[in-house]
C-alpha cells in the first residue's frame, strides 16, 4: 500500500485546511485509517482515525470538535477537515493504516500562523 497525503501548507490561525490521503496498490475499505501528526522537537502524536467497517471515528482531546476525520470509498481516500487552526496545530502530518503491515504516508507539513 503507498498513501499519498496532501493538502497541507500554510494558514492564519482561525483557518482551515482540508488533508487528503490517497492509497494506491490495495483498497483501504475495511481497514481503520488515522492521521498522526509531529511537530518539530516532539514525539509523534495521535490525531483522528475512522475505523473500517462501522466508521467511527476516535479524536484527540485537543482537535476534538474541529477536526473531522472522513472517508470516500470510492476514491480509496480519507480526509482531515481541520478547522478553527490553533498555531499549536503546526506539525507534519502523517497517515497511516494497518494491513498485514504499518504504512504511513509522506506526511504533509500544516504550518499555522499566529
């Protein structure tokens, strides 16, 4: 599996940004995907995940109620609806599914201004 994440860049605190995670080489349907997130200086974080089957989705506590997590099927595609950005939302990220292996993404870099 390759996923490919985009829609990362730059914006003032209070905006949005809408993160994109395309597979290629094997269907996500069924699989839960997250998004993680690593900001410079820290460890890799949890951020959001929506589960295969049902679609649940689990946040963290700090982007809980402004960040959406999402998926297309049919695109082989989850996203990340991030609103209300805080500057302590700046980080590289990432996603991530569990198949018979852990794949991640490239990561893509969210830079929030102050």
């Amino acid at each position: 599996v390759q996923l490919q994440a985009s829609g990362g860049g730059l914006v003032q605190a209070g905006g949005s940004l809408k993160l994109s995670c395309t597979a290629s080489g094997s269907s996500l349907r069924g699989y839960t995907v997250a998004w993680f997130r690593q900001a410079p200086g820290k460890d890799r974080e949890f951020v959001a995940a929506i589960r295969g089957r049902s679609s649940r989705t689990t946040y963290q506590d700090s982007v809980s109620g402004r960040f959406t997590i999402s998926r297309d099927n049919a695109k082989n595609t989850v996203y990340l609806q991030m609103n209300s950005l805080k500057f302590e939302d700046t980080a590289v990220y990432y996603c991530n599914v569990v198949t018979i292996k852990n794949y991640w993404g490239q990561g893509t870099q969210v830079t929030v201004s102050s």
